[in-house]
C-alpha cells in the first residue's frame, strides 16, 4: 500500500485515498522531515497535512512536467480575466495627482483670500 512519503514536493498526483473514493488531484506545495502537505486540486483548492507514514489507497499516477504545465495553463487565461478594482480605468489613483493646475488655481484663491 503507498504512503504519502511516497509524494514528492512540487509535483501533481492522482491519488485515490481508499478504495472506494474517487480519483482526486492534488500538488504536493511542501513536505518536512515528517509530515506532506497536500493541496487538492477542486473548487476550494483545500490543503491538508499528512504524516508520511499514513497511508494511500493508491497513487495512481505522477503527472509528468509536460501535463503539469497544461493543467496549470489550463487556469492562465481564467485568472489574467480577472476584473480587479485596482486594474480599472474609474479608479485610477494617478488621476488624482496629474491635476497640479487645478491645485494652484486653488491655491492662489486661498492666497489672496488670507491676503
């Protein structure tokens, strides 16, 4: 029977954790002296320590770098589509800080108002 300890970090796997669960992925981020942690690789992309003597039902196979990079691409496009509050034109920060004319008309108002 495998063992975690039998999943090497900065790699993709698929396991089955027993014999009646269903074939999941999951990367290996990080493994320490006695412990893997594993993140699965679904809608909540949940991550779990293990100690690398519990066992798997089987690892059922290494994804090799090539199939890595497709699974990862598969995910490039969907995050650079994004709409994040700070990459939108209406909220634009430096618009604030172009406007120097505008300032010193204001300030030669108050100027001559103190004057």
């Amino acid at each position: 029977m495998a063992t975690y300890n039998d999943l090497y970090p900065s790699n993709y796997y698929l396991i089955k954790q027993n014999d009646n669960a269903s074939i999941e992925m999951v990367y290996i981020p990080m493994v320490t002296g006695k412990c893997v942690l594993v993140e699965y690789q679904d809608d909540d992309q949940t991550m779990n320590w293990f100690k690398k003597t519990d066992s798997l039902f089987e690892v059922v196979e290494q994804l090799t770098e090539e199939q890595a990079v497709i699974y990862e691409s598969l995910f490039e496009d969907e995050d650079e589509e994004e709409d994040l509050p700070w990459d939108d034109e209406e909220n634009d920060m430096s618009s604030w800080f172009d406007s120097e004319n505008d300032d010193s008309e204001e300030d030669d108002k108050v100027k001559a108002i103190n004057n």
